[in-house]
C-alpha cells in the first residue's frame, strides 16, 4: 500500500478555518474602505457623533433667523467647506414676511395682488419682527387692499407701496429699525 504524500494528507483543524477567515476580514475590510471613500470620510464613533448632533441643536437656537444654522463653537467646520464667519449682531438679516394675496380695491374683486414681502433688519432685531409677524401681516394686507390696479402701475407705483408698508412696519416693531422692504414677487392679475 502506498504511502500518502503531503497533498492527500488531511487538513488540520487550523488551517481549515483561517482561509475561510481571512477572507471574511478581508471582505469586512474591503466593505469599510469602500463606505468610507463613498462617504468621503471618517466614521465616528457612536457615542461622539451623538455628542455632535447635541451641539449642533443647542447652537440652532442661537442662530434663528440667520438662514442657516451656525456651527457649535469648538465644532469643527465639514471638510472641504469654508469657515463660517460668527454671527454679528449687526449684520443684515432678511426676514419672510410671507405671501399674500389680496383683492385690490374698485375691482369688485376681479384684480388681485399677488406678493411676497421680505424686510431687512440687523440680527440683533431680527426676533422682533418675527413676534411681531401677525401685526405686519395684518398691516400689509390693509395697506394693499386700499390700492387699485392703476395706482400700482409701473415702477412709481411699486415704489409707493413699499414706503408706505415700510413705515407701517417700523411702526409696528419701534424701536428696532427695518432697514429695507424687498418685494420678491409681485403679480397683478
């Protein structure tokens, strides 16, 4: 009888199991890497990236009214995105008014104006116009409903309206000052 060569010898307990691992860390590996250059970064740990998410909360109530919410401080910027500059006080803040549509006057209800009013103020008066906002609300609408279709013709017209709604508004939000009144839609039908 002949003797069994090396090829024909029974495998060891060891090396049948450490093939069959080593391919699944390798596989393990290749799926990390793989997230992680889809992802375009490091992944975080669990408990660190809940502890940002907490900052970035908690640093959003600061930044209200600023259109986007400012990082947390010590926080460090997203990669490949500028520094943000800290929130001045008295940088501008543009606040939404809203959307209005109102019957003009002397149409019998056929000519309406469609409007979208926004107001410029510095960020440290920005919350008084937003507590504030049903009072300019009410007081735009009542300024416009006044005007006719002809009244609101050309520039001159536009122009007339967004004084008088402008120095209703600061009345309504004194002392803070509403710099400028911006119409970003204005159609007549």
């Amino acid at each position: 009888m002949a003797e069994p060569n090396e090829e024909t010898k029974p495998a060891s307990n060891a090396a049948k199991y450490a093939i069959p691992a080593i391919a699944l860390l390798l596989g393990a590996g290749a799926g990390v890497g793989g997230a992680m250059l889809a992802g375009g970064g490091e992944e975080k740990p669990a408990a660190e990236a809940a502890e940002g998410a907490e900052k970035a909360e908690e640093a959003a109530p600061a930044a209200e009214g600023a259109g986007e919410a400012a990082p947390a401080e010590g926080a460090a910027p997203a990669e490949g995105a500028p520094a943000a500059p800290k929130a001045n006080p008295t940088d501008p803040v543009v606040t939404n008014i809203g959307a209005f549509t109102v019957n003009l006057r002397g149409s019998g209800g056929g000519r309406v104006l469609r409007i979208e009013v926004q107001v410029e103020t510095t960020g440290s008066a920005a919350p008084s116009v937003s507590a504030r906002s049903a009072a300019i609300r009410d007081s735009v609408i009542t300024a416009v409903s006044d005007y006719t279709w002809s009244d609101l013709e050309g520039t001159d017209g536009k122009v007339r309206l967004r004084d008088e709604l402008l120095e209703r508004v600061n009345g309504l939000v004194a002392p803070t000052v509403v710099e400028h009144m911006y119409f970003t839609q204005f159609v007549v039908q």
